[in-house]
C-alpha cells in the first residue's frame, strides 16, 4: 500500500511540476460547449419567450399552437419518423443479424458496402435517388419521401444494431438451444432481449434527426408530399418566399422540438450510455 | 490545493485555446469589416450578377473582372459581396446600415425600404441619364415615384417579365396563352410553379380575375378606354390583396397543387430540358437560359405572356442611408456604359435596364435581325415570313423599326425584348404591407404544407399522448407498482 501511495505521490508531484493535469485537457471541449452548444440554446431559449421588440410573452406558443397548419406538420412529422424508424428497423435488424453471423472478413465488406455511401453528402444522395426514382417511374409526393428517409437514415440503424450483435455472447443461445429451445424462442428470449439496447440506440438515431431532416423532404415530396418541422424553422429563419424572417416564431418551433426530443430520449433512457453501442455509430 | 503556478498556467492555457478556437472566425470578421476609407466601396448583391470574367474568354478584356476594369479606372477597390434572397439583404441592412454603399435588391424591396427610410435618393448618374431606357424611367420608376427632381432612389439593372416556358414540340403558344392553362389535366405532373409567394402570387391573380383582365383587355383594344386607364387597372388588379382575394388565391392554388411536380425556383430550369415537365413558370432571363441550352440539346423551347397580362419587375441598385454616396454613385455610371452593360447581360442572361444604339445594334448582331435597309432588299416572297416589333418604348422613339422572322416568334430575342403589345399588358407589383404579408405568408403555408383536418388532429394527439404517458408509466414501474414487493 505505501510502495502505490508513493508512486501517485511522485505522479501527482511531476504533474504538478508541469502544472497540467489530465482534466485541463476538458478546457477546449469545455469551451466548445459553453459557446457553441450551451450559448446558442440559451439563445434559443430567449428568442422563444420574447417578442421581437424584446419582451417576455408567451405569445410565440400560442401562435405555433393556434395554427392548425403547423401543428399538423409537427403531428405528420411525429408520425413519420414512427413510420420511417420502423421500416428502418424491420428492414436492418434481418441485415445486422446476418451480418453478425457471417464471417468477419466477409461481414467487413458488406459493412463497408453500408458505410462508404455515407462518406457522400446526403444532399447530393438524395439528389441521386431522386433521379433513380424518376428512372424507375415512382413519382414525387408521400410516397417518394418515405423512400428518401429510409434510404438515408438506414445506415444509422445497421451500425448500432451490428455492433451490439456482434457482441453478443454466442455461448448463451447455444445453452438455450442445448437445454431444447427452438429457433424461434433463442431468438426471442435470448437475442431481442440482449440486442434491446442496439434496438434503443438506433431508433433514436433515425427518429431524432428525421424530424429535422426537410432536405429530403424537400427533394422528394414534389408539389402534394409532406415536409416535416425543420422546413418551418426554417422558413421563420430564412424568411424564405417573400417574407420577412421571423426569428422568435423560429426559435419556439425548435424549442418544441427540443422538448419532444428530450421525451424521447429520456423515455427511452437514451441518455444512459450503458452498453457503448452509441459510441459505435459513425 | 492548487499552486498558483498551475493555476496561472491553467489560465493561460485556456486563454491560448479560447485564441486559437476563435481565430479563423476572427480573421473572417475583419476581413469583412474593413473600414470603407478613401477608395473603397462595399458592393451587396445577388450571386453571379455581375460578370467577374470569363477565365476560358479568348479576349484578354473579356477574361478580366468587372470589378477589375473599374479599379483600374478609377482606383476604386470594391468589395463584393452577395444574398440569395431580398429578405436576407434585408436584414442583413436592417441589423448594420453602414453595411455597404450600394445594394441591388427587386422592386418591391426597393420600395420597402424607400418607405422605411433605409434608402437615400442620389444625383442620377450622367451614363443613366443619358442610356437609360425610357420605359424603365419614365414608365416604371414614374409610377413608382424612384426620381424626385434630379435626385433618383435607384437605378435600374436588369428587368423582365414573367410567362410561361414551354417545350414548343409538344405545345403551341396558343395552347398557353391563358395562365389557367396549367389547371388542364393535360398538363398534369408536367409543370413547375416557383416556389416563392410574390411571384405565384401574380400567376394565381390573373386565373382568379381572368375574366375582368380579358374583358379590360378587349375595351383597350376597342379602344374605349385610354392605355393609361387600361394600364392603372392592370395596376390595380395585380395588386389585390384583399381578404376575399387572398381566399380565392389560396382555392385555386391548392386546385393545381396536384396538377403540379413541383414547386423551384431554380430546378425548372434543367427539368424541362430533360423533358420531366412540359411547361415551367418562368422568368424571361430563366427562359432565355433554358433556350440557349435547349438549343444545344436539340429541345426546342418556347416562351409566351399569357392574354390576361403579367408581371414586370427588375432589380436596381441603391444606397442604403450611409453610403459613400460619391464613389457608389461612380460605380453605378461605371454599371450604366452600354459596353459594360452588354458584358453583364452576356454573362447573366438578363436583360440589361441599359438602352442606347451600341446596345440596339448588338442586339441587332447577335440576333441576326433585320432593319429597315435589309427589309427592302428582300424580295416580296421573303417579306411575308417577317412583321414588324416594336420596341421604341425600350429604345427611345429613333430606334427605327426591327422585323421578326415569324418563326422565332417566343424565342430568345422576343423573350428579351417583348413587343409593345405585350408590354401594355404587364403592370409591377408593389410591396405588401406587413399585415397583408402575415396574411398571404399564412395561406402559403397552407398551400405548401398539409393541413389535417380537425378530427384528425385530436386523434393524433391523443395516441401520442398515450403513448408518452405509457412510456412514463413504464419508466416508473418499479415505483408505481412494486413497492410492497420492494419492502
């Protein structure tokens, strides 16, 4: 005991020589945060409570919630990403798992052949996609959106998926087969329960930013689609089609958004990081 | 306990990373602010509006900027910057008036800020005194009060008018020479409409009072009311914004949504050249584009005012309350040159507010039109595929008269320069007051966007809410429902 109470001693003696602990390495981060994170949230969260000659009301509510309109979008929006979060689920979960049970050089491919389009931007994805559509014959409007989201947001749902199957310890199924489960139980008893978290953590990265995600939407919903609650925000930022912008109607949309968000999250325990899946995604 | 020295290095440390996190921004900054002294102005413009030359140009002159030649010339450095909408620069003047000496918005916005006092008037440049076309200044800027005395709020830059594009292989221009001709379900999923209020607005106007604008029309073509009291109603009419009319507006534009593929403002363009629409809602500087490539493509294209009349609108330059007036004002003459501004419209496809005979014979040049002289060297077979277009109302009264080949009617040349004819149908737009602006933002939304129906509404958020509270109640089961079990 006294031999390692030296050794920190003489640790924490030539850390003090140098003035520089590991912690002062969280300034920069720490800086970040407050400025670019913190700051603009506060910001927002001003501009929500405040009219445009600066005082406090709450006006801006009764605005967003008065307008059947906007309200709609942000029910159409809830609704989508449900919608979207679940085809990426039923169509990914076949996918990681397959790809957990192959061999690693093979599944390396195969996972690269997931990665390497989202080292594309996503607008010019989209773009790509669309002219597809168009080539194959499916015309703009709901329809095409749901393809676009899907088709942008499934890598998000493989990757966590994967990395969490992956991890999954095989010796666990095998007991359960060896004490007479079928196929269908292993799965259900042993691999869903265990890959939850995966499940968790990809659901919330497509359902959050689908909510936001208005340039696919812009892309693909042609005259009659829908658009979701980022194109609103930022129609009251840009002032965009004639008229001026309307930054404290803005700022309580996303404020709103917000609050669904942190639902969401904290519902589904989402800010406890306990199995790293999180950590894997791209 | 922390020593002084680590916590005077631990300072330090933060300040240097707080520096070296801030610096690029800070240097960008700077560079913005630069302080306009002596010879410096701060230009605020659309995006490739002005040619900054042409790097594959064979002409030395032509590869050099604008921007440059100025400077040579005068030793006035400009700096250059641009928006993407008018709103934007709106603001953007809005938040720092001594942001810069010269702005180019649109005509609405100009009177916007003419009549929130963001704009000064300044002695109208020799080069538009002396080039400027008539019909801009007398017309345009007299029915919008832009020139007291000797002092104008602005100069004109470029102008046009709105109509319809459309791929002349498929459609004639009598099959859209009415603007309700896009609610036909021919047309279904073949046309854009532009994704901007002001100028959709102007499209549904027209459909909505078709048939007061055609009847008007008639009377002046009857002759029984004056151009000016056709041209005052036309005014009126395109500047409806009523209660009543805004409904209307919103009926029928929600009626052609499905009709529709999409709404652009820029996408159009391409779209009807690789044939995904038939007819787009254009401007004619837009159209004169999409010809010049379809030209090249093999697509033959097309554009037509329709019968009921249209908009006319142009962008010119101002000075926003600070302005270095006597430098911006050197720019402007500069801007007005008919050699200078032949070389912007080269390069942006627009059509230049700039009037004078250098610019009528490049007209001339380019398009391979005819004046009188060739006209009667023709022999009388020939004659007949030509009439004449009258363009004096541009050019002044001695432009001496040009003559249109009958096929090249709704081309290039017509779409830049329309005949008289179609001028008289075309009014401007003013600015909307702000209350009418909340109005028709509303029902654009609503045209945009899906609207749900009442029930629908109350349904949706009820199972959200069900589904939030059965979250929670799950979150919390182990304290709702298993205490007994935990004591």
């Amino acid at each position: 005991m006294k031999d390692v109470n030296a050794v920190e001693k003489k640790n924490a003696a030539s850390r003090r020589r140098f003035g520089f602990s590991r912690q002062s390495l969280c300034i920069p981060y720490g800086v970040f945060l407050l400025f670019f994170v913190l700051f603009p949230l506060l910001l927002v969260a001003y501009y929500a409570f405040t009219s445009a000659d600066g005082t406090f009301t709450f006006a801006n509510f009764a605005d967003f919630f008065a307008d059947k309109t906007k309200v709609s979008t942000l029910l159409i929006s809830i609704i989508v990403c449900i919608l979207v979060t679940a085809l990426c689920l039923v169509i990914a979960y076949p996918v990681a798992y397959i790809l957990a049970k192959m061999k690693k050089s093979v599944a390396f491919i195969f996972l690269m052949l997931f990665i390497t389009p989202m080292w594309i931007n996503f607008v010019l994805r989209a773009m790509a996609m669309k002219e597809l559509l168009s080539l194959i014959g499916i015309p703009l409007g709901n329809f095409a959106n749901i393809i676009g989201l899907v088709y942008d947001f499934l890598p998000f749902m493989v990757l966590p998926l994967y990395s969490t199957l992956i991890k999954m310890d095989k010796s666990l199924a095998e007991a359960a087969a060896d004490l007479g489960a079928g196929k269908v139980k292993v799965f259900t008893s042993i691999t869903l329960p265990l890959s939850m978290p995966g499940v968790i953590s990809g659901a919330m990265m497509v359902f959050l930013p689908v909510m936001s995600c208005y340039v696919i939407t812009d892309t693909f919903s042609g005259a009659t689609g829908f658009s979701v609650v980022g194109k609103l925000i930022s129609w009251c930022f840009l002032g965009e089609n004639g008229t001026l912008s309307n930054i404290n109607g803005g700022a309580t949309i996303a404020l709103v958004l917000l609050v669904i968000m942190f639902l969401t999250m904290w519902l589904t325990g989402g800010f406890k990081d306990e199995d790293g899946a999180r950590g894997t995604n791209l | 306990m922390k020593t002084v020295r680590q916590r005077i290095s631990l300072f330090v440390c933060a300040i240097v990373l707080f520096c070296l996190a801030f610096m690029p921004i800070n240097s960008a900054v700077s560079v913005y602010a630069a302080p306009i002294t002596g010879g410096e102005i701060t230009v605020f413009s659309w995006e490739d509006y002005i040619d900054e030359g042409d790097d594959e140009a064979e002409d030395e002159e032509l590869r050099t900027s604008i921007l440059d030649i100025f400077e040579e010339e005068t030793g006035i450095h400009v700096n250059y910057y641009t928006f993407a909408t008018n709103e934007e620069m709106y603001n953007e003047i809005k938040r720092d008036p001594d942001a810069c000496d010269l702005v180019c918005p649109s005509e609405y916005m100009i009177m916007k800020m003419k009549s929130e006092g963001l704009i000064k008037p300044y002695d109208i440049p020799e080069n538009w005194e002396e080039y400027g076309s008539p019909y801009i200044k007398e017309n345009i800027f007299g029915e919008l009060g832009m020139t007291e005395d000797d002092k104008t709020y602005a100069v004109g830059y470029m102008w046009g008018t709105m109509g319809y594009l459309y791929n002349a292989d498929k459609f004639s221009a009598e099959d859209l020479n009415h603007w309700s001709a896009i609610w036909n379900s021919e047309f279904r999923g073949k046309t854009t409409i532009k994704d901007s209020i002001r100028d959709t607005y102007i499209m549904a106007i027209a459909v909505v009072y078709e048939e007061e604008l055609l009847e008007q029309r008639d009377k002046f073509l009857n002759e029984e009311i004056t151009e000016q009291e056709y041209h005052d109603i036309l005014f009126e009419i395109f500047n409806r914004a009523d209660d009543a009319t805004i409904e209307k507006v919103e009926e029928k534009l929600l009626a052609l949504r499905p009709n529709l593929y999409g709404f652009e403002v820029d996408s159009g363009k391409s779209d009807i050249l690789t044939g995904k629409i038939d007819v787009n809602f254009a401007w004619s500087g837009d159209a004169v584009y999409s010809m010049d490539e379809g030209d090249e493509a093999g697509v033959n294209l097309a554009y037509v005012v329709p019968e009921e009349g249209s908009n006319v609108w142009f962008d010119g330059w101002v000075m926003p309350k600070n302005a270095n007036e006597e430098l911006a004002r050197q720019f402007i003459d500069f801007l007005c040159r008919p050699k200078i501004a032949i070389r912007n419209m080269e390069y942006i496809g627009y059509v230049s507010a700039v009037a004078g005979d250098e610019i009528l014979d490049w007209i001339i040049d380019t398009y391979e039109l005819l004046d009188e002289e060739g006209y009667l060297e023709l022999s009388e077979g020939e004659k007949e595929d030509y009439f004449e277009t009258d363009i004096s109302y541009f050019f002044g009264e001695d432009a001496g008269t040009i003559l249109l080949y009958t096929d090249t009617v709704g081309r290039q040349y017509s779409t830049q320069y329309p005949d008289y004819g179609v001028i008289q149908r075309c009014a401007i737009m003013d600015n909307f007051d702000d209350d009418t602006l909340v109005l028709i933002n509303a029902m654009w939304n609503r045209i945009k966007l899906i609207t749900l129906s009442d029930a629908a509404i109350i349904l949706i958020s009820v199972a959200i809410g069900v589904l939030i509270l059965s979250g929670i109640a799950y979150k919390f089961k182990d304290k709702l429902f298993c205490k007994k079990i935990k004591k």
